[in-house]
C-alpha cells in the first residue's frame, strides 16, 4: 500500500541531457528528465519530484552526476519495486551508473527541513 501525497501539480519541465564531459560534447536524445513542483501542503518540506528514465535502451551505460546540496533524495526504481534508495551528499560529488535502461522517480526534500530546523 503507498501513502497518497494529493494531486500534483502538473506544470512540470522537461528536460532532454545535453551532456558534456571530458572535453567531449554528448548529446543523449533518449533520456528524459522531469521536474514537477510538489503540492502546497507539501510546499514546506519537498522541494520537487524528479523523473529520469530511458525511452528504449542506450548503447553505453548511463552516468549520472550528483552534486552536494546537502538535501536529503528517496529514489524509487520503477522498474524494480523492491528497490529503493535515500541519497545525502555533503561534501562530495557521486557518479552513479545508471545502466542502459532505468526509470526512477525521485522525492527531494529541503536539507533545514530534514534537519529538524525550521
């Protein structure tokens, strides 16, 4: 059974990666990444609700790139329910391969919030 979080609100932005990396310039058309703000009841604690998944099968791995912003992420895998993560990164940046095929929809929260500050 899973908690119900309300309507959403749908104004979303949709991103296609226009990758950089090592000097070489990459473009991964068949990644889609999604933000959606969260509901007003949620406002104070989730900062958005993030998407990013896969349209068909890449030809190389997947990497992504997490920065440090000290908020706190769980991260549910769409294509296996019995995975699922929390992500905090304070000091240091985190490469997570990804595969070539995932679908994961992320909630991030505000890092004072999770702190217990106000």
């Amino acid at each position: 059974m899973g908690v119900g979080i309300g309507p959403l609100n749908l104004e979303s932005t949709a991103h296609m990666y226009d990758i950089k990396g090592n000097g070489i310039e990459k473009t991964v058309q068949s990644v889609q990444f999604v933000e959606v703000k969260p509901p007003n009841h949620l406002s104070g604690v989730v900062h958005r609700f993030l998407e990013l998944k896969t349209d068909g099968v890449l030809a190389n791995d997947y990497r992504f790139h997490a920065l440090p912003d000290a908020c706190t992420y769980i991260v549910f895998d769409q294509l296996n329910k019995k995975i699922t993560g929390v992500s905090k990164l304070r000091a240091v940046s985190e490469e997570f391969n990804l595969g070539q095929t995932f679908h994961f929809v992320n909630v991030r929260f505000f890092a004072r919030r999770m702190a217990g500050r106000p």
